[in-house]
C-alpha cells in the first residue's frame, strides 16, 4: 500500500507497486486495472495514478489503446521482438504463436520524388508502387510500414495480392526476384497524430523508425520501406564482436 509519511513521492510508490504487479501477476497483454480503480484502490489521486501510468508507458512496461485501457506490455524477457529479425513480419509472429494481419491502407502507383528515386536507383518520375500497411499481431496493431516498390520490376502488382501475402514471397514466386541483402537503419523516435491512431497508442509516445534497402541478386534496390514500430512491442538487439 502507499505510504503516506514516506519521503518518496506518491506516484514512484506506486510506479513500484504496479511494477511488482507486472513482474509477478499479470501476463503479457493482460489488461490492468483502470485509473479509476487504481485510485480507490490505493486511495489517491487522478493526477498521481495518471503521472505513474505515463512513466511506466515510457519505461515500456504497459501501453494503452484508444478506447480499450491499459495493457501490459511484452518486456524484453516475455518475448518481445527484435527488429533485426523482422525481414518476414508474418512468419516472425507466427514463430511467436501469434496471428498476423496486415491491412493495406493505400496502394497506387506514383512518380518517384528525388529522394526516393535516388534511393531506388531511378530517374526522377519513374513510376513506383507506393505501398502502406498496418501490420498487426493477435489483433494488437504492431507496425505501421511505407514501402516505394519500382514498377518496371514488378508489372501487375496489385492491392489483393499484397493483401493477402508476404512481400518477399511476392517478388521471389511471381517475379523470380529473390532479396538477398538489406541495409537498414534504426532511430529512436515519438509517434505523431496519425500514427497513434493506427497503432492506437498516445501522440508522443516511444517508438523505432527504420529504413530499410532490401537489393535483389544484381544488388539493385527492388524496396525501400520506412516503418514506425511500437518500442512496447519491439527492441533493436544486435551483437558485436570484439577482437
């Protein structure tokens, strides 16, 4: 219970007591009490319970979705996912004993900007499939990813196929493109309004943005994808070497 002669805050006392609760009662995914129950429970105030909740959502030990409460979090040791590890998101969950899904929000076929098309190795203006889905896991939004896809690799992509299968096993069963390598890279980052929506998290909240090159057998670049991931949901784990 919460100490009230104690010199620690109310909110840290708590923090460690819904800590405790996490580590030893409560399964990964499991919703928690509500902010009113935590304050009779407990006996304090709104304000305290929702300073305690915020600070163990950015320690990545719960997270919250519009409209459902809040949920435990997977921590590192309960399985949560790595990043590098995540070239087939649907076999990677399935690997994990989760159902995964993926919603195709957009798909159409554009001119290459600058950027994107120096990044694919094409002219400016070349056409490319611009591709975004939300990628979900037992119904749990994960990811949010935008991929730019070079139409003249691809002709007669379309919006079902994708839907309904991994991108890798598209271009490697139709199309005899086989990935080989892929260049990434990670950054720490907050979700925006659009973003929390999606993934049905707080605006500000953690998250990791990457980028990914994936080249074929020529080691040309056949996709460039862009995701935003929940940090509640997955890590970047790599090891080094030291010589």
């Amino acid at each position: 219970m919460i100490n009230k002669n104690s010199a620690m805050s109310f909110y840290h006392q708590l923090m460690d007591i819904l800590i405790d609760e996490i580590k030893e009662k409560l399964n990964p995914n499991e919703k928690m009490m509500s902010e009113r129950e935590i304050c009779k429970k407990y006996d304090i105030s709104r304000t305290t319970v929702r300073l305690a909740l915020q600070e163990l959502e950015n320690m990545g030990y719960i997270y919250k979705r519009s409209g459902k409460g809040t949920f435990v979090a997977e921590l590192m040791q309960n399985g949560k996912k790595n990043l590098m590890d995540h070239y087939s998101f649907t076999d990677q969950m399935r690997l994990l004993g989760k159902v995964p899904q993926t919603k195709v929000l957009k798909f159409e076929i554009v001119n290459s900007y600058k950027d994107i098309a120096e990044k694919l190795g094409l002219n400016s203006g070349d056409e490319v499939y611009y591709l975004k889905r939300l990628r979900l896991a037992d119904g749990v939004p994960m990811m949010v990813e935008t991929s730019y896809i070079p139409v003249e690799n691809f002709k007669g992509l379309e919006e079902h196929i994708v839907a309904k299968r991994p991108l890798y096993e598209i271009f490697r069963e139709d199309y005899n493109e086989e990935v080989k390598t892929a260049d990434e890279a990670f950054s720490a980052s907050l979700i925006n309004d659009k973003e929390a929506t999606l993934l049905e998290v707080k605006k500000g909240s953690a998250c990791l943005r990457l980028t990914r090159m994936a080249f074929n057998k020529k080691n040309r670049v056949i996709e460039l994808t862009l995701s935003t991931a929940r940090s509640d949901q997955f890590i970047y784990k790599v090891q080094h070497r030291i010589s």
